[in-house]
C-alpha cells in the first residue's frame, strides 16, 4: 500500500481495475488487452483507444519501467481517462481519437512497482524482480551493453541483465511493437517512455554523444531536436540528446528508433531536482504534475502522421 500522503496514486490493482472501468464504459473505442505476464507472473496491460487501419497512425505510451517512478503511471492514467472520457463531447478529442490509435502500457514493471510499496514505506526499488532485479531500461536489445551505460554486475542499480530482453517484461514489449508491423509496414510512428525525474525531455541515441549513428542521420537528429524542442516548449522541461544527461546503453528509445524507426522520447516528469520529493513527490502534484504534459502529448499526436513535417518535410 502507498504511505500517507500519497493514497491518491493507484497500486496494480488500482491500476487493474481503473482500466477495466475506463474499456467497460467505453467499449466503442477502448480496448483492455493483456501483452503477456511478468517475471512473478502479473499481467501485462495494454489499453488501445481509437481504431486501427491502414492510414490510422498509432502512437505509444509507456509507464513505469523503473518501479519508484509511480508519478509515470498516473501519467498513462490521465492519457488513458482523457482520450475516453472526453470523446464525444470534447471536439478536439474526438478528433484525434478519429484519426489515431492511441497505445497505452500503464505499467512495464508491476512486480517491482509493487515490491517498493509492499511493505507500506517505500524502498526506492527501480528494476524489475527477477534474481537481484534487472533494470528494464538497460534491457533492450539496440547496441545492448556496448559502452560503459549499464552494469554487468547483478547487484548494480544498472544491471543490463544476461542478455538483451533476458526480462520478460522488455521482450513483451518487444513483441507487441512488432505485432504492430502491418504489411510490412510499423503503424506505431511515435512513442514517449515516462521516467521521473529531472524535468527533461531526450531523445536517441543515448548510447553515443555523437549526434548521428548507424541508422540515424543528420536529418533524423534534426527531426528528434525540433520536435524535442517543440514538446519542451509546452511543458517547461529541458530538450537534450539521451547521451548529454549520461550514456545509457539498452535503453528503450535507441530500440525502438532503430529498430522499427519510430520517432522515440523519454520524458523525465517532476520534480527537477531532489527537492519536490525527488521519486516520491505527494499525490497532491499528480493533478498539477501530469496535466502539464497534456499539450505536449496533444503536440506528438498531431505530428504522428509525418513527424518529419516538423522540419517541413512531406510524407
Ligand atoms: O537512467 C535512466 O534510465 C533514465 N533516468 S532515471 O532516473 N528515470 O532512471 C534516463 C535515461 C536517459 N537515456 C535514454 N533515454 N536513452
Ligand atoms: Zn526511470
């Protein structure tokens, strides 16, 4: 159970039964789908909203790798709540949610989310659960272990684990990205992963302080800081390449840019430093905290049709 003061943020079950209430009231355009389980064995939760085709655009939100980041998770509630209860009514939302599909993984790591909060104090527990614990974030499989941004070592904060996707909790991601290859063609075209904190908006690679790398051109790297700039522009946060905060290898972004070409942010939510609260800020900023990304979601969305037409590209 989450401490005093911090009752407002939802724990798995929570997380569980918020979901089945949001597709059972809007079973139109809400789907509640599980992608696989994890390491002990809890479900995988997908939340898709909107309708899929050929010319539809999906777009990905994922929460929570690292367990003590709990702000992430009501980021992908308040996603997953305002794309379903506005439709209809809200014009704006209707409109995307026409014209999107909308992907939401609230929790990538339940087993170590619930392990921080088990037993009532927090533990500032942020891999996964499997032996010592693998961080899910050093975990995928683009240039996995390469250099000097992860840990071989089990014990370390970083661990990378034995091999990229050795976590069944990445390698399920993994699998429904690839499901979402439709005729040869991926359909998801964007994607945010939502760490704490810090206050930055990041984009790949963060494996190398070089600004281009196999698979990621010059134009690429304009494409990611304009729209990186853009997104930081709506929220406050500061814009920068992965690698300037510090190398990480295996991350999620660097995957998914290079391997399936889908345009990749990560986004360091509240506080901006150890003050606020540092992981564990009261459910009082949850409201103030993730409505402040509202914009820049709406931003994503909009560009995910083309998202080089940022830079005045067609598609
Ligand atoms: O170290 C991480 O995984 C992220 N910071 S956190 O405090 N949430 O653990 C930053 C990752 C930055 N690098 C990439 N996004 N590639
Ligand atoms: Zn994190």
């Amino acid at each position: 159970a989450f401490p005093p003061n911090h009752q407002g943020y939802h724990d798995f079950a929570e997380v569980t039964s918020e979901l089945r209430r949001t597709v059972s009231e809007h079973p139109d355009i809400a789907r509640m789908s599980s992608i696989g389980a994890s390491h002990e064995g809890r479900d995988l939760w997908l939340l898709s909203i909107g309708t899929p085709g050929p010319d539809v655009p999906e777009v990905l939100f994922t929460c929570s790798q690292h367990a003590r980041e709990h702000l992430t998770t009501e980021m992908c509630l308040r996603i997953v709540e305002r794309f379903t209860d506005g439709y209809g009514t809200d014009p704006d939302i209707t409109r995307v949610v026409d014209g999107r599909v909308i992907h939401v993984v609230p929790v990538v790591n339940p087993d170590g989310k619930e392990y921080d909060i088990a037993t009532g104090q927090f533990r500032s527990w942020r891999k996964n659960r499997q032996g010592q614990g693998t961080d899910l974030n050093r975990n995928w499989g683009h240039q996995w272990g390469c250099c000097g941004g992860s840990s071989g070592s089990p014990g370390s904060s970083t661990y990378r684990g034995a091999a990229a996707f050795s976590a069944p909790e990445t390698a399920r991601v993994r699998d429904f990205v690839a499901s979402r290859v439709v005729g040869g063609e991926q359909r998801i075209t964007a994607h945010i992963d939502w760490h704490t904190y810090s206050e930055l908006v990041l984009w790949p690679y963060g494996y190398t302080y070089a600004e281009t790398g196999p698979g990621l051109t010059a134009r690429d790297a304009r494409v990611f800081a304009t729209l990186g700039r853009q997104l930081a522009a709506t929220n406050g946060y500061t814009p920068m390449q992965a690698s300037g905060l510090y190398i990480t290898d295996g991350s999620i972004d660097d995957w998914m840019w290079a391997a399936h070409g889908i345009w990749s942010y990560t986004f360091e939510m509240y506080p901006r430093g150890a003050g606020g609260g540092g992981f564990y800020p009261p459910d009082s900023v949850i409201e103030r905290e993730t409505a402040r990304n509202d914009e820049a979601v709406d931003l994503l969305l909009s560009y995910a049709d083309c998202v080089p037409r940022v830079i005045g590209e067609t598609c």
